[in-house]
C-alpha cells in the first residue's frame, strides 16, 4: 500500500482577515501556521505533502514556505482554479472565487495514489490529530475514512465568529452526520460554551463546549475523490440556479452524502488538543504566544527547518 500523504488546501485568501494570512509568520524564523503542521505531520509519518495553490500566487508560496519544507519532505504542488470543471460546465460571468474544499481536493488528484490527509493551510491541529490519522491511513481499507474531532470549546476565537462542522458520533465514534455552522461564537460567563445563529443574529441556538467539532483534518482513500468527481455536476446544477456566484462545494457534504447512503464509514479520532488559527488579525498575538509557549516547553524547536550543511 501507499504511505499516507499529505494535502494542504492553502488556495483561500483570507477575506476576513484581509490578506494572505497563510503566509504571516507566528514564528521566530517567519515560520507560518502551516510550517507547525507540516512538522508535526512529518515527525508523525507524513513524507510527501501536496500543497494546493492558486497559480499566480505560485512563487510567493514557494519561496516562503516550500523551499524551506523541500529539505524534509516530497513536496508537490497543483493549482485549485474556478475553471476546472466537469466537461459541459463553464464558470458563470461574475464568479471570482474556486468551488470550494470539496473542489480543492479534487485539485491533487492527479498527485495523491493512495491514502492522504487534507488540511487547511490556516488551522493549528497539534501534534495527537496527526499522529492518530496517520496510524489509521496506514491500516485503512476502501471506504473507511477517518476525521479528527476537537472540542469545540477548544477551537473558538474571541474575537468574532468562525465556520465549524458540527458532529453526532455513535457509541463507536463513527461520524452520524455533520452540520456546517458558518457563525460561531462564544457564550457563556466562562467561555467554555458557544451558540451559533443562522439568521444574521437574530436568534442564537446553544452548543456545549464539549461538543465534537471537524476542523477539517480529514483522512481518506482514492475512493473519496472518484465519489467527489462524480457528484460534483449534481451540485453544479443546483447551484448554477440558486448561487451561481458564491456557491461552494464543501467536502463535508460529500462526506456527509456517503454517511446517508450507507457507502461509507468515517471514525472520529478525537483530540484534545487545542486549536490556534488567524481568522481575524486581532487573532495574531494569541497564535504567537502560544507557538512562543510550545517553543519554550520544548515541543518544537524554534527553527523547525534549518539550513542544511
């Protein structure tokens, strides 16, 4: 079998944040988010990463990020584009962004034969989420997928809302079904709790903290892009009519499909960790903070990838 690899989906521009946040250091040696990840997903197992890119950021990516993980890693890169299309299908006038995650996945298939991992570029997962997804990659079949589930007290932000992918799990901890919040907040004296509206913010429902959240650090096999592909006109042709310009094509409702159809079985990997991203640009000085912390405890090294004699 193929060792697991790994996809980081690094195509998004941060509108939120107001810039290439995948590319702002954190770190002592401009190190970004994603360096973390990417040394954490090594030291797990991980020796090929596939980045997808938009094109015309191709350089800037690799000379701040690639280069420096080339010394340690198979890197390969691919281009998510709003034009790579099913045949029969043409990018409707006005529309400026790509298809959305389950599209960025479908960007590396070319460069993934066997099992992979998929991240986002501007999410901190920890050192457990990698470890646990690549010890099931290696040991995995067709159709059996894996997700890691975090807390969702643990991967909130307190400075606006975020998007998170809800989760019912069974008493195995097979993922039921997920539910995509796109607004998120905290709630509560403590903080451990959040709510999440629908409406604007005109109503607000409760979610515990402990509550099992996707991160989107999935783990899969060739099966999930093939599904992926085949089902991506019947969302074409749904959202061409109802949201031809902002419609997107998450992964997590291609998951979600196989789930209800009975074809296939996502264990959750649940990690304790605790989630650091930039959302906002008021989240930078938290994120360095704690990857100041971890760096001084010791879990990292301050240079993750230095300069080889």
């Amino acid at each position: 079998m193929n060792k697991p690899v790994l996809v980081i989906m690094a195509a998004g521009m941060g509108s939120r944040y107001g810039g290439l946040k995948q590319l702002d250091p954190v770190g002592n040696h401009d190190q970004v988010i994603l360096d973390y990840s990417m040394y954490d997903a090594r030291r797990a197992g991980f020796e090929t990463v596939v980045f997808v890119i938009k094109e015309e950021v191709e350089e800037e990516f690799k000379s701040r990020v690639g280069r420096r993980v080339e010394r340690n890693m198979d890197v390969k890169y691919v281009f998510q584009r709003k034009d790579d299309l099913p045949k029969g299908y043409a990018v409707p006038e006005g529309r400026v962004k790509p298809w959305g995650t389950a599209q960025a996945a479908l960007a590396a298939r070319d460069a993934v034969n066997g099992p992979f991992a998929i991240i986002n570029a501007d999410d901190y997962y920890g050192v457990e989420g990698f470890r646990k997804i690549y010890e099931y990659l290696s040991n995995g079949q067709p159709y059996h997928y894996a997700m890691v589930g975090y807390r969702l007290k643990n991967t909130v932000t307190e400075n606006g809302s975020v998007a998170r992918g809800v989760c019912s799990v069974d008493q195995d901890g097979a993922l039921i079904e997920i539910h995509e919040r796109t607004s998120i907040e905290k709630d509560g004296e403590d903080g451990e709790d959040a709510r999440y509206t629908e409406d604007g913010g005109q109503t607000w429902t409760a979610l515990p903290g402990e509550t099992l959240v996707s991160m989107n650090l999935w783990g899969f096999d060739r099966s999930f892009l093939e599904e992926a592909e085949a089902r991506f006109p019947a969302f074409l042709d749904k959202t061409l009519v109802e949201n031809p310009l902002k419609g997107e094509y998450f992964l997590p409702s291609v998951v979600d499909q196989l789930i209800v159809e009975g074809k296939a079985r996502v264990q959750v990997l649940l990690s304790e960790d605790k989630w650091h991203g930039i959302t906002y640009r008021e989240d930078k000085p938290s994120v360095t903070a704690a990857i100041a912390a971890m760096t001084e405890s010791g879990l990292y090294p301050d240079e993750l990838w230095p300069e080889q004699n």
